[in-house]
C-alpha cells in the first residue's frame, strides 16, 4: 500500500538517501489509473521530482568518482607502459648500440635525400632523351636534306653537261645561258655557305654536350662528395658523444676512487693523530721522571753541603761519598738513556710526519691533480675536436643552403641554364688566361736566366780576349744594364720566395715535433670504448673497404673514358676535348702514388728545377757550336787568304819544285779540296768545294751527342802555271734542319746573325796556283759527360819559309779556350747532375725514415689499443660478475615486495572490481588506438611527402619542356641549313657518346632504385618491430588482467575462510 502522508509531507532538505530510496519505493507502487484524487496526484509529481533531484546528484557524484579512478588508472598503466617501453629500447640498444628512433630518422633522411638524387636523375634523364630525340630527328632532317641536295647536285651536273653541248653550238646566239650559270653557282656557294653553317652548328652542340655532361659528371661527384662528409660528420658526432660519454663513466670512477682515497687519509691521519698523543703522553711523563730525579739530585747536593758542615769521620765521609757517586753515575746513566730514547722518538715523530706530508702529496697529485689534470687535458681536447666538427658541419651547412637555394632557383626559373653555362665559360677563359699567363712568366723567366748566362759568357769570353778586340766596335751597355737589372730582381724576388718556403718547412716540422711530443706515451692510459665501439670500428672499416672498391672502380671507369675517347679521336675527325675528366684522372693518380703528396711535390719541383737547367746548358751549348763555327769558317777564309798571298809571291820554279813535293807527299789524288767538319750522328759541316765554294750543313745539336771537327786539305798538283780563278763562298747555316720544335724568336735571330757574319765571308779570290796545305782534325767528343780530347799539330807547309801567321796562332789559341771552356761546362753540369741526384737520393731516405717512424708509432699505438682493451675487458668482467650479485639480491627483494603489492592490489580491487572491469580495457583500447592513429598520421606525411615530391618534378619537368619547346620555336624560325656528308660520321660518334652517358645515367638511377628498396625493407623491419611490441604490450595487459583476476578470487576465497 502507498503511505500518502509520507508522499505529502516530502521536503528536498528534510531528504536522505534512505528516504529517497523509501520514497522510490512508494512512487513505483503508485498507478495514477486508480487514483481520483488530483492533489494526492501533484504531491506525488513533486515527490517524484524530489527524487530525480537526488538521483540526479548522486550519479554526478559516481561519474566523478569513477573519472578520478579512470585518471589514476591511465596514469599507472601510462607509466608502466613507459617503463616497458624504455626497456625495451635500453635492451635494443645494448643489442644494436644505436637508439631504433634515431634509426629511423636517420632512414627517413636517407630515404629523402635518395629521392632527391632520384628525381635529379629522373630529370637528367629526361633531359638526355629529350636531347637525343632533338639530335635524332636533326639527323634524320640532316640526312634527307643531303639526299636531296645530292639529288640536285646530280640533277645540275646532268643540266651543266647537257648545256655545255648546247652551248658550244649557240654561244654566239645568246649570253643566257651564262647568266643561268651564273645563277646556279650562287645557288651552290649559298647552299655550300649553308652547309658551313651548319656544321658550325653541329660542333656547338657537340660542344653544349660535352659542357652538360662535364656539368652533370661535377655535379654528381659534388654530391656524393657531400654525402660523404656528411656521413663522416655523423659518425666523427657519434663517436664524439661515446667518447664524452666514456670520459663521464671514467670521471665517475675517478672521483669515487678520490673518495676512497681521503677516506683512506683520514683514517691515516686518526692512527697519526693517536699516535702522536700516544708519544706526547711518554715524553710528559719522562720529563716529569726527570724533574723529580733532578729534585732528588738538589736534595742530595744540599744534604751534602750540610755534611760538610758537621765535621763527621773518615770513614762515614767515604762510605757516603761512594755511594752518592755510584748513585750519581746511575742517574747520569738513565738520563742518557732517556735522552736516547727522546732523540729516537723525536726522528720517528719526524719520519712519521714527513711520510704524512708524501703521502698527502702524492696522494692529491695522484689522485686529485694528476687525474683532473688528465681529464682537462682530454675534454679540452674533445671540446677542440667538437668546435672544429661544429664549424665543419656549419660550413657544410652553408654550402648544402647555397646549393638548395641554387637548386630552388632553378626550378623556379629565377635564372636560367644559360646564364650559368656562360658563368662556366667565362670561369674556364679566366682559369686558361691565367694558366697562359703562368706558362708565358715561366717562358719569360727561362728566357731571362738564358740571357744572362749568354751574356756572362759573353762578357768572360771579351775579357779574356780583350787583348784582340782592337779593331771590334764598342759595346752598347745601356741596353744590356736595365735588362740585367732586372732579371737580378727576378732572381732576389725568387730567392725571398725560397726563404719564405724554407721557413714554412721549418715551422710545419716544430709542429710536427710538437705533435709527437703530444702523442700518448707507452706509460699512460688512453680511454678506448667497449665491444660496442669494435663493432662499430669493424663496420666502419667495412664500409671504408667498400668505398676504396667504389673510388677504384670509379678510377678505371674515368680511365676507361679516357681511353675511349682518345681512341674516337684517333678514329674519327671530331675531336672531343674534356680537360676536367684528365684533371680528375691526374689527381686520383697522384693522390694514389704515395700517402704524403709534400715530399711527391718536392721531389717534382726538384725535377723541374733540373730539367730548367739542362735546357739552359743545352741553348748554351749551342750558342757555343754557333761560335765555333764562325771560328772556323773564319779561320778558313784566313787560310785562303794567306794561301792567295803566299800564290801571288812565289815563282814558277818554285812552283815546280813544290808540285813535286806535293807529288810525294800527297798519297790520293782528289780533284776537289774539302775542309769537313764532321759527326758521328749530326753535327755542322763545312765543304770547299772544287770551284772554291764553301758550304755549311747544320743538323740537330743535343747534349749527349758526339761532336767531331776535321779539317783535310788536298790538293792536285799543278803541271803547268797558269792563272786559274776560284770562287769561296760560304753559305748560311741552317739549324732548324732537324731542331723544327724550337722557338720560332730564338731561330729567327740565330739565323739573321749568321747571314750577317757569313755574308761578308762570301767572296771571289783570284789565285794563280793552289798551295798545298794540310790541316790536320782536331776532335771533341761529348759521350755521357765524359770528354775526350785529341790534338794534333797544325802544320802548314810552304816552300820558301816555315813561318806561321800571327792571326792563325791566335785563333787557334782562341779556338783551344773554347774547347776548354766547353769542357769545363760539361764537367759543371755532371758535377751538378751527381749533386742533384744525391739531394733526391736523401731525400727518399728521409721519406723512407719518416714512413717507418710512422709505422713505429702506429705499432706502439696498437699496442696500447690492445692492452687498454685487455684491461677493460677484465674491467667489465668483473662488473657483470658485480651486476649479477646485485641483481639476484634484487630479485628476492622485488619479489617479497612484489608480494605484499599484489595482496594489497587485491584488497583494492576486491572494493573497486564493479566499477574498473569495464574501465581498464576501453583505457587499454584507448592507448593502442592513440598508438595506432601516430603511426598512421606518419604514414600520412610520408605519402604527402612523396606526392610533394611528384609534383615538383612534374612541375620542373613541365618548365624544362615549355623551355625546350621555346628553343624548339626559336630554331624553326632560323631556317635549317644542310649538312655535308663529312659531318655524318660524326654525328654518328655523337650518338654513340650519347648513348652511353644515358645507359650510364641508367646504371645511376637502378643504382638509387635499390637503394630505396633496401630502406624500405629496413623500414618494414621497423614496423614489424612496433606490431611486436604492440604485441608484447597486449600480451602484457592480458597477464595484468589475468593477475587481477587471480588475486580477487585469492582475496573472495580468504574472506570466505
């Protein structure tokens, strides 16, 4: 039944919680139906009101409850969930040593930067295409316009021929066949002119693909370049940090070990101290045992005195005398003995404290001073190391902006590839002109240095034959001081640079003393890293290997070019010059030669130094013969000349007599007189002729040749005295005969003074008879710096007097100091030669001293590697051994806690179990959707990244064909001009070039192809890793629920008993 005066009588303040419930109770029995009281009706409205207000309150009050338990709940399982997860990435970096995270960054911008190349390949490619189809249907236009040009040229030839017969019967009847003619041969050299225009064009373009490709060749290695050091400026950052991290491990150790040490003082200094109070309290006491003895020794002296003053016997006197004395000596015999024994436990006292003060000292400077001096000196080193590595990563920074922004750049088409290629071409001007500018100095400088040489010479020549230079004009010096001037400071200028790069040298070895000076010694430890860091160092040596593979292969790839090239060259007409690849070629060879380019360099420079100066004694050598030779010739005109006069004077008796004398010694009848200077290989001659002509030959002059002079007269006797007339003329020499690669300026006035001299040489003698004369050869041989000479007399036989001439004695006198002078020359250059050599033979030994030294230290360097990874092995030995104590010991405590945890969970759980079994799998739910959501959403922005990544490449390859397609119209407009036929081979050798630069970008582009493949793989290896954790994770909420489950049953089953 319903009580309506409970119903009526309801208030909102008056209710509780039973209440509402009695009166839940009553309103559910109510049925409005029954009732016909309205009023009973509205009270119980209210009262129904009443209710909802108080239900209404009380489930706010469980949704609070129950959020607050939520929060709680997620916290703990959040934490846990932490704790797992760094766990498990504590455990993969023991496993791996590299944080997964940073893993994956690290693929991802990988995976970017491939993409990138990538594309720029892509782009490369479709650029080389584009071309190669330009160039192929150029070709083909090419190659009809020639067949139709040869079909007209055939057509014209048939015309030309069937006019010329039709005109050689009207050529009289009309001039228009002419003027047809006229017409047709314009139209030949106008189509002629437009096949010179176009393989003019052909030889630019072939010239624009050389340029691409050798843009395209910088740009790769450019960015491999930077790949590479950017992968070394990780690794070089990663090891730093280890190395950081190993110094704060050692620094740890060292300060406990510091800890130790005091503590280990202060217990030192305690026993010291007790010590010490120990020896005061013996010393206080023996002093206070002497005072009282020297009491003692006061009383006995006063008991004395008072003795003597009462005037006993004999006998007393000395019995008491006797004593006292013996007891005198006893007391003086104790006092040295505690004397001793003060005086030893002082020296102890002293021993003790200055063994305090060692062991203070040594133990702060071993301890304390010695290892913090070690550890700044090591992070003052890493910090020198970390700043230097920052400001190399900085710098690469800049320039990896400066390329991207050159790159954005020109995908936007703020400047185009025109621009740049003529900022190439001007570079390449500027770099030729200057190299042009540096060989004309050196020319100029080996110029200067044999002119003054020459002139020196010349100078010392004069001097010495100053006493014959009588009749010579002066010479003009006002010419010859400003040069000479000048070349000496040339030659102060060069000596200043010489000391300048001696002082280097000196500098560079304090440093390198400096740094050995600084380099560990065999006594101190060195910090080495873990098993980790050899793991790390055997990958590192791996992919060193790998990439020497690479550069090799790379090396005969370049190598292999090269020698294609040069063979096309060979082959074809079209030569393809690419100067950047030789000098690419050049510097790997020379970087493969030896490990220290300086002492290569020296040595070169040496060599250089040596070949200047045999070309300087060569042009000497040869300015040398050049004399000689004008020594002689006017030697020879001197001797004729006399031979004239001496024909004059004489008479046709003597004739007669002298025709007989000549009958008998003369052995050869010869109709000609020769006088021939002769070598072996190639040397000057001089022939007199039958008519009296001189002639001189002249062939190629070198160092090492053989140099002969002979001069052989023989005369046919005269029957009969008759006037016969001669004519001597002497012809200029010619020295570019077989030295064609001297320089045309040197040759050209070579040869003008030789004509000078020899122009007045040339002369007509009338002489009535030939006079025998015999000059016998003189020698000179140059075989290997070794000279050998042979003289023999000059004799001149005459019937009347055997008198020589003045000016034949000087001449041969001047001749003689020639020779010697060459000799001595000679002698100079081997003597400089053996210097050379030795300085270059000392040099190697010191290369070869230096590489030892080097291995030494790498060995001794090694070696301390090798004990520092003893030690610390033996050192992490014994810290598992430590770790694994301490972990069982743990163990047992976890799980006692673990225990009393789980019991009181259970209590816990058992209160709160209605309200928590639906929370704790939604929260679980909640976690692995949040989970679930990152890795999609990450999904997300690598697939907006690489749509971004199309549609710039869209977008560039879109603005590169509106380009082409620009340039395309430009070149329609100019009208096409045809090719001759000479022009297709090489268009062909283009295309065969082409072809090869696109199956090498090919090989590039499968080359990045697998690249990314491999880090995606690795990728997939990752995600695989998450689904397992994830897995771990819901095998774990499985087992917590589990656990929950098992301690309310323990908890129900023990309330229960």
């Amino acid at each position: 039944m319903t009580d309506w005066d409970l119903i009526v009588n309801v208030n909102l303040d008056d209710l509780n919680d039973e209440k509402a419930e009695l009166l839940y109770d009553q309103l559910i029995e109510i049925n409005p139906e029954d009732e016909s009281n309205i009023d009973l009706l509205r009270s119980a409205f209210k009262a129904a009101k009443c209710v909802m207000q108080v239900k209404a309150l009380q489930a706010d009050v469980a949704v609070e409850e129950l959020e607050e338990f939520i929060k709680k709940s997620d916290k703990d399982e959040l934490e846990s969930l932490r704790k797992q997860v760094d766990l498990y990435k504590s455990t993969l970096v023991n496993q791996h040593g590299v944080d997964p995270m940073n893993q994956i960054e690290d693929y991802q911008n990988q995976i970017r930067d491939l993409k990138d190349t990538l594309e720029a390949k892509n782009n490369e490619l479709m650029r080389s295409k584009r071309r190669v189809g330009d160039l192929e249907t150029k070709l083909s236009v090419n190659e009809k316009e020639i067949e139709s040009l040869q079909d007209e040229i055939e057509s014209l030839k048939e015309e030309m021929e069937s006019r010329q017969h039709g005109l050689q019967n009207s050529i009289a009847e009309s001039a228009e066949p002419l003027e047809k003619l006229r017409e047709k041969n314009k139209q030949i050299q106008s189509l002629l002119d437009e096949l010179d225009l176009m393989e003019r064009a052909n030889v630019e373009l072939a010239n624009q693909v050389k340029t691409l490709k050798d843009q395209l060749s910088l740009a790769t290695n450019e960015v491999r370049s930077a790949a590479d050091e950017m992968e070394a400026i990780r690794i070089s950052c990663s090891e730093s940090q280890e190395m950081n991290e190993m110094l704060i491990k050692e620094k740890e150790y060292l300060l406990k070990e510091n800890n130790s040490l005091r503590k280990e003082l202060d217990s030192i200094h305690d026993k010291n101290d007790t010590l010490v109070g120990q020896l005061n309290q013996k010393i206080d006491a023996l002093v206070e045992m002497v005072r009282e003895k020297e009491e003692i020794i006061e009383t006995l002296e006063g008991r004395k005195a008072n003795s003597f003053g009462s005037k006993p016997t004999l006998g007393v006197i000395s019995d008491k005398s006797s004593l006292l004395q013996q007891e005198l000596t006893e007391k003086s015999s104790t006092i040295d003995y505690l004397k001793e024994q003060l005086a030893e436990a002082v020296t102890t006292i002293q021993g003790q404290n200055e063994l305090i003060k060692k062991l203070t000292k040594k133990g702060e400077v071993n301890t304390d001073v010695y290892a913090s001096e070690l550890l700044k000196d090591q992070l003052n080193q890493m910090r020198d190391k970390i700043d230097k590595l920052e400001e190399e990563l900085k710098t690469k920074d800049d320039e990896l902006l400066k390329v991207t922004m050159m790159k954005t750049a020109y995908e936007r088409g703020e400047y185009g590839l025109s621009e740049a290629l003529n900022e190439v071409k001007s570079l390449k001007k500027q770099l030729l002109t200057k190299e042009r500018h540096l060989e004309e100095a050196i020319q100029d400088l080996n110029q200067l240095s044999i002119k003054l040489n020459s002139y020196e010479d010349q100078l010392d020549f004069l001097k010495e034959m100053g006493g014959s230079l009588t009749g010579l004009e002066a010479i003009d010096t006002h010419k010859i001081l400003p040069e000479v001037t000048d070349d000496r400071l040339k030659i102060l200028r060069l000596q200043q640079t010489i000391i300048k790069l001696e002082d280097e040298k000196i500098a560079l070895q304090e440093k390198l003393r400096s740094m050995r000076s600084m380099s560990p010694k065999p006594g101190t430890q060195v910090n080495v890293n873990d098993k980790k860091s050899d793991e790390e160092r055997s990958k590192m040596i791996t992919h060193l290997e790998t990439l020497q593979d690479e550069n090799r292969e790379l090396q005969m790839g370049m190598k292999e070019i090269l020698l294609g090239l040069r063979e096309s060259d060979s082959q074809s007409d079209v030569v393809i010059d690419c100067p950047s690849l030789e000098r690419l070629v050049n510097l790997l060879e020379g970087r493969s030669l030896s490990a220290d380019l300086t002492n290569v360099i020296a040595l070169k420079a040496e060599l250089d130094l040596l070949r200047g100066h045999n070309e300087q004694l060569r042009m000497e050598l040869k300015c040398l013969r050049h004399e000689h030779l004008k020594l002689i010739g006017e030697y020879a005109n001197e001797i004729l000349d006399n031979q004239c006069r001496h024909s004059n004077n004489c008479k046709p008796n003597n004739c007669e007599n002298k025709n007989s004398h000549i009958n008998q010694q003369s052995e050869s009848d010869e109709d000609s007189t020769t006088i021939t200077t002769t070598s072996t290989t190639s040397t000057p001659t001089l022939i007199v002729s039958g008519d009296g002509k001189l002639n001189q030959e002249d062939s190629s002059h070198d160092l090492d040749e053989i140099f002969e002079t002979s001069l052989d007269v023989n005369q046919k006797p005269m029957d009969e005295p008759k006037p016969i007339t001669e004519k001597v003329v002497v012809t200029g020499i010619d020295d570019a005969s077989s030295d064609e690669n001297l320089k045309e300026d040197k040759v050209n006035g070579d040869s003008n003074m030789q004509s000078d001299d020899e122009s007045g040489m040339s002369q007509e003698i009338d002489s009535p008879e030939q006079r025998p004369l015999q000059l016998d050869k003189e020698s000179q041989t140059f075989d290997g710096l070794e000279t050998k000479k042979t003289y023999q007399n000059v004799s001149v036989q005459t019937e009347q007097d055997d008198k020589k001439c003045t000016k034949c004695s000087k001449l041969l006198i001047a001749v003689m100091e020639i020779k010697e002078q060459i000799e001595r020359l000679g002698e100079s250059i081997a003597e400089s030669e053996i210097h050379y050599v030795e300085q270059i033979d000392l040099a190697r030994k010191e290369n070869d001293a230096l590489h030892e030294h080097i291995q030494s230290w790498k060995e001794k360097y090694n070696q301390l590697l090798m004990q520092k990874d003893e030690f610390l092995v033996k050192k992490n030995e014994k810290a598992k051994k430590e770790n694994e104590v301490e972990q069982t010991n743990a163990k047992e405590d976890d799980i006692e806690v673990q225990l009393d945890v789980d019991v009181n969970y259970a209590k816990q759980v058992d209160q709160q179990h209605k309200t928590t079994n639906k929370a704790i799998p939604k929260v679980l739910e909640t976690i692995i959707q949040c989970l679930q959501k990152r890795i999609d959403q990450k999904e997300i922005a690598i697939q907006q990244l690489q749509t971004l990544i199309q549609q710039t490449h869209e977008n560039y390859e879109r603005e590169m064909a509106k380009l082409i397609e620009e340039k395309s119209l430009v070149r329609e407009t100019i009208p096409l001009d045809p090719v001759s036929l000479n022009r297709k081979v090489q268009a062909d050798e283009l295309r065969i070039a082409l072809e090869k630069c696109y199956k090498e970008l090919e090989e590039c582009k499968q080359e990045a192809y697998d690249r990314i493949q491999s880090l995606v793989e690795e990728l997939e290896k990752e995600k695989s890793k998450s689904r397992k954790l994830q897995e771990q994770l819901n095998r774990i909420n499985g087992r917590s629920k589990n656990l929950a489950k098992l301690a309310t049953s323990k908890y129900t089953t023990t309330s229960r008993h």
